[in-house]
C-alpha cells in the first residue's frame, strides 16, 4: 500500500495545481504549470511497478502535448482514474484463496461467523422494511454490517470489506436521522447481503483448495450504495475527477490500519446474558458429531444386548436387575442428548422463506406479507438441509399460481395485501410444517380436466378432494395456463413429495375455494433413528417404517382375491388392494403359506396403498439405521438394517421400491 500512499500525495499536488490554474492564464504555446507534477507521477507508477496507472499518465502528458484541449485532458483523467481503479482491485482479486500470513482457521470462522450476521442481517432487514422507523431492527442491521467490515478488513479481504463499510455508513446515516430507509435502500441493502454471500462462498472454496470463478466485479453495486449516500456519480470537471482520485486513493489505502475507526455513534455493549450465552455456544465439527451418535446408537444396542442376555436373566437378582433398569434409564438419555445435538431451529429455514416472498412480490407486483411461527422447533440437520427444495418449490406456486393480483383481491372482497403463513409445531412424536396462502385455492375441476386429459383418470371417476388435490404431485402435472419463469412447467410438486417421501415424511394438501391452500409436511424429527414395526416371515425379521403403515389385520376368508388366476388382491373397506407375499419377494420359507394363517399390513406409498404379507406381527421398536454397505447395495426392497433388542439383523423394508417391483423383482 506505499505506492498507493506516495501516488495519493501526488495526485492531491496536481489536483491543487490544476484548481489553482486560472482558465486562459497560461500563455499560449506554454506547458501547463501541473505538468512537472503529472511526469512525476508516470515516473513513480513507472518505478512502483503500476504499469496501468503510468501507462494512463504518459497518455495525457502526450495528449496535452499534442493538443492541450480540455475535452482530451477530461478523457485522459478518467483512463486515470480507470487506472487506479484497476490497481485497487489488484489485490482484492485474490479474496477466494489463502493470502499469505493469513491463518485458514481464522478464516474460516470468519466465513462462518459472517453467514450467521448476514441471516440475522436478512431477518432484520424485512422487519425493517414493514417498520423503517424501527431503531431495533437499523441498530442490528448496522451491527452486523459493522462487524463484517472490520474483520473482513483485518483479514484483507478488501472486496467484502468495501461493501460492507459503504452500507454501515448508509445505515449510520439512517440511524442519525440524516436519511430515511426507502424500498429502494432496502433492495440494496439485500443485494449487497447476496455479494457479501457469495464473496464468502468463495472464500470457503479458496480455502478446501478449489479454484472457483471469480465473483463478478461489485462496482455497480457500490454505486448504488454511494448514489443513496448522496455521492455523485460524475463531475465534468477535470479538476474535480482528479480530486476524486484522491479520495479514492485515500479511502484504499485506509485498509492498511488493522481496524477501521469506530462509527460516530458507537453499537451498543453487549449484556451480560448475550456475553453468558456467546461463552455457552460451542463450535464442533459435524464429523465428529454424527460419530458422537453413531457411538451413542451402539452403546444403546449394546445395553440391549446385555439386558436381553438369557444367562443375566437366569440369575434373578434384585439388585443386578435394578443395576441394568439404572444402565438403561442412562444410555436412553444419553442417546436422546446425542440425538438433541443434531437437531438444529427451523427459524433460519424459514426466513430465508420469507426473503423469497418479499423478492417474488415484488417481481409479480402482488403485496405480501409472511407469517412465521415456531420458529424455535427444531428439526435434525439432515432434515432441514433436504427441505429447501420442497419449500421453495411450494412458496413459488403459492406467489406464482395460488395468490390473486390486488384487482383481483379488491372485487373478490379480500384485502389486498396477501398472507403467505409458514407455522411449525411437535405433534405425536413428529414435526408439522404448513405453508400456506389466503389466495384462491385449487381449482378441482382444472385439476380433473387436466388429470383426464393426461389419461391419469377416467372421464366421470367418482374421486375425493383429497385424491383430486393429489393429483398435482404426478410428474409433469400442471394447470397454470402460461409458463413463467418462475413455475408453470410441472416439475415442481412432484419433487416435493420425492423430497417428502425421502425423509420418511408425508405431504398433505388442504384447500378452499376463495379462501386459500395449504400443504401439511409431517416428517420424523431425525433420519438416524427410524420406527418400525418389526414383523417376522419364517425365522426372518424385518422392519416396515411404521410412518408408512396405514393398518395392521389379519386377513378373512372373502378378503383375498385372485385376479385372473395370477395377481391377488386383498379387499380391504371396500376397495382392492394389490397383495405382495414377502416369502416369495425374499425367497424364504414361510411358516405357513395359508393367507388366514398370516398377517397383512397395508402401506401408503406415493399417494397408492398396497398390502404386504408377512407371518407375524412382533411388535413395535426405535431402531438405529444401519448402512448395508456396497455388497448389498444392489437387492432391491432393503432400505439398510438394524440390530434387534435380542441382537438378531432386521432388514428395514424399502416399501416403495418393494411394491413397484412386486413379487416379480425378487430379491437377491
């Protein structure tokens, strides 16, 4: 930054000789009296290696001395300034790698300590936007800005640091009542947010070794930001486009001081309960988290094994059996711990949700506001990171296909800012997410006459609103009359109730003419832990996901049929059901292979029910998932294992793939 330094000296001398210089003083024929200073600056760029920045001073001193016209000496100035500019950016190029003397721990914590302020960042700033007077929410905005900017500057990473200092001081002229947040300063607010992201999406990248491409330049950027700030944009003037010069050159070598000056109205101290709280929080590697569970699930497995143990049961003593009661209470609550460890709030999720909804009304000119509640529940990781898709996917078709234009609003007597509700609650050992809308609804008879057309049901089929809503889950389904570029192509829903069905959850769908949709997402609180009902066919167990299990019976004499003298069908509550025997799936000896003598469990799949034959009905059980590994990986209907209380192998059925395949595909 010397060179920097020395040209910024020299630029403030001929910028002063150039305001100093009377119009029409110079005899004509003589050299300008800056000339001396402008040759001084060639020379030193020349010297200090800035080949861009000589380069532009040699032609304005050849300009000058061919022709001396203003409107050439304007041109040359801003070559200058381009110049400069181009030298600026030489050293923030390299933000995405690891500059020399800078620790990769450090910045890595940066990288993850920044995305928590930009979230806080988003949140605050669509509260901001409903209230811009708001002194909070401005005062977190400005916090969280504030932050970025000095640690992006202690660590040279110049870019981050540049859009993050020009927003703090925008937001520190809001907080000083010098300016008053607009819709416009809010959508620049946001998107400097989207390039601070980015920037540090690259930086990450730099540090595991990849060589992404580089984020696009964020000059544009900063002149918006410098436009609400009441910056100029331009000045004709070449004495006022070398001040400018200086002020740039100033502003950049300012970032050789390890911090920047504090705001003229200082963040407020943190309390004593966010100092208590930041010293509580613990930052661990997810490797060694989920090994963590991994050891907890086998300690678990163990204590069963132990407790199960014919020899430890013989002994019958009192103590010994109060002893394993007390080793089983334990290993159970360290399991939970270990489990709750995974478990991350559903807020964030959310709100990158609303983010969407603001951005997408805009985009189509409809007024919505979002509603989010409980946003403390939490939800494994996993779970979280694989519901992005379905979210998104829904809130467009909401925006896109579900909510009227405000015209349409006012003469259907609704108001005409819309509501899009995001609500998150614990319901029998599950969590329920709904999304929803207070627009239209779904519109069945569209939906009947589309389905029709598409030859996935006959023309006058007697069908339920809950089957007919169904409906806009099958691939390439779609009513919408137009294809944006937002949804319309019929590859959104039905990827939802993949995600859905991926995370052993279910999807359903509430809708009202007039008054709106909403879609129901129950899902199981982690992916490491499965219930199951454990059902044994001859000497085998195995394992049906019981979030998939509609009913358990044993079947009557007029309840199985035989289509055709081949296919068996099963009439269960007046309708027939496809019949598969696992025995012959899997190739093992039954116990019996008399229907009357077995039992049936009926599944739910994809919106279709089949039934699955099985000899009996063991029980109910929480098991560990455990990956068969690569030898297995190819037997179709086996989803992995788990190690039964008594310590046998259960097979968790993979019912999808089971009843798609039926007896045909046997098992290997």
């Amino acid at each position: 930054m010397a060179v920097l330094t020395e040209l910024k000296q020299q630029i403030e001398e001929l910028a002063l000789q150039l305001v100093m210089e009377a119009p029409g003083g110079r005899p004509e024929g003589a050299a300008p009296s800056w000339m001396p200073v402008l040759e001084h600056l060639r020379e030193t760029a020349e010297r200090e290696r800035a080949p861009q920045i000589a380069a532009a001073a040699a032609a304005i001193v050849e300009t000058v001395r061919v022709s001396g016209g203003a409107a050439d000496l304007e041109e040359g100035m801003a070559r200058l300034q381009e110049a400069v500019e181009a030298e600026e950016r030489a050293p923030d190029d390299d933000d995405a790698g690891t500059p020399l003397g800078q620790d990769p721990e450090l910045l890595l914590d940066f990288v993850l300590e920044s995305r928590e302020h930009l979230a806080n960042i988003e949140t605050q700033v669509l509260t901001l936007e409903r209230d811009p007077h708001g002194a909070e929410a401005l005062n977190a905005v400005f916090r969280g800005f504030h932050t970025i900017k000095g640690l992006a500057g202690f660590l040279e990473l110049w870019n981050i640091q540049k859009v993050a200092h020009e927003v703090e001081t925008l937001l520190d002229r809001a907080r000083n009542s010098q300016f008053t947040v607009t819709p416009a300063a809010i959508d620049v607010i946001l998107e400097s947010a989207d390039d601070l992201r980015r920037r540090l999406a690259h930086v990450e990248l730099g540090l595991k070794g990849e060589t992404p491409e580089a984020p696009g330049p964020n000059e544009p950027l900063l002149a918006r930001i410098g436009a609400l700030n009441g910056q100029p944009a331009a000045v004709a003037e070449p004495a006022a486009a070398v001040l400018r010069l200086a002020v740039a050159v100033e502003a950049a070598e300012s970032v050789d001081a390890p911090m920047d000056l504090p705001a003229p109205t200082a963040a407020p101290a943190p309390d004593s309960e966010s100092r208590k709280s930041e010293t509580m929080a613990v930052k661990v590697d997810t490797a060694k988290l989920d090994s963590l569970v991994e050891m907890a699930g086998e300690m678990v497995i163990a204590q069963s094994l132990v407790r199960h143990d014919p020899d430890l049961a013989a002994l019958k003593n009192p103590r010994l059996q109060r002893n394993v009661a007390q080793l089983t209470r334990i290993t159970t609550e360290l399991q939970k711990t270990a489990m709750a460890m995974r478990l991350v709030p559903i807020g964030p999720l959310f709100r990158r949700m609303a983010r969407m909804v603001r951005d997408l009304s805009r985009q189509f000119g409809k007024p919505v506001e979002t509603e989010i509640q409980g946003e403390e529940i939490e939800l494994d990781r996993n779970v979280v990171q694989e519901l992005t898709d379905p979210l998104m996917h829904m809130v467009r078709n909401a925006l896109d296909h579900g909510i009227e234009s405000p015209a349409e609003r006012e003469r259907a007597g609704k108001n005409p800012v819309a509501r899009v509700f995001l609500k998150g609650r614990h319901q029998a050992g599950q969590v329920v997410i709904e999304i929803g809308d207070d627009g239209h609804g779904l519109d069945r008879g569209r939906i009947l006459e589309k389905a029709v057309q598409k030859g996935l049901i006959a023309a006058g089929d007697a069908i339920s609103d809950s089957d007919a809503y169904s409906l806009i889950f099958q691939p390439g389904f779609s009513t919408a009359a137009q294809v944006t570029n937002v949804s319309g192509r019929g590859v959104g829903m039905d990827v939802v109730r993949r995600h859905i069905e991926k995370l052993r959850g279910r999807v359903e769908i509430r809708s009202v003419a007039g008054r709106g949709t909403t879609f129901v997402l129950r899902l199981p609180l982690t992916l490491a832990i499965i219930d199951g009902l454990v059902v044994g066919v001859g000497k085998e167990r195995y394992i049906a996901p019981l979030f998939a299990v509609r009913e358990v019976l044993r079947p009557a004499a007029e309840t199985i049929w035989t289509v055709q003298g081949r296919a068996e069908m099963a009439l269960i509550r007046g309708e027939l059901l496809p019949v598969l025997r696992l025995y012959r799936k899997f190739r093992v000896t039954p116990r019996s292979e008399d229907p009357l003598q077995s039992v049936l469990l009926v599944a739910e799949v994809e919106g279709r029910r089949s039934c699955l034959l099985v000899d009996q009905l063991i029980g109910k059980q929480e098991v560990v998932i455990k990956s068969l590994g690569e030898t297995f990986q190819s037997v179709t209907g086996i989803a992995g294992g788990a190690i039964l209380g008594d310590g046998r192998v259960g097979l968790i059925l993979d019912l999808e793939r089971l009843f798609q395949e039926g007896a045909d595909g046997a098992g290997k």
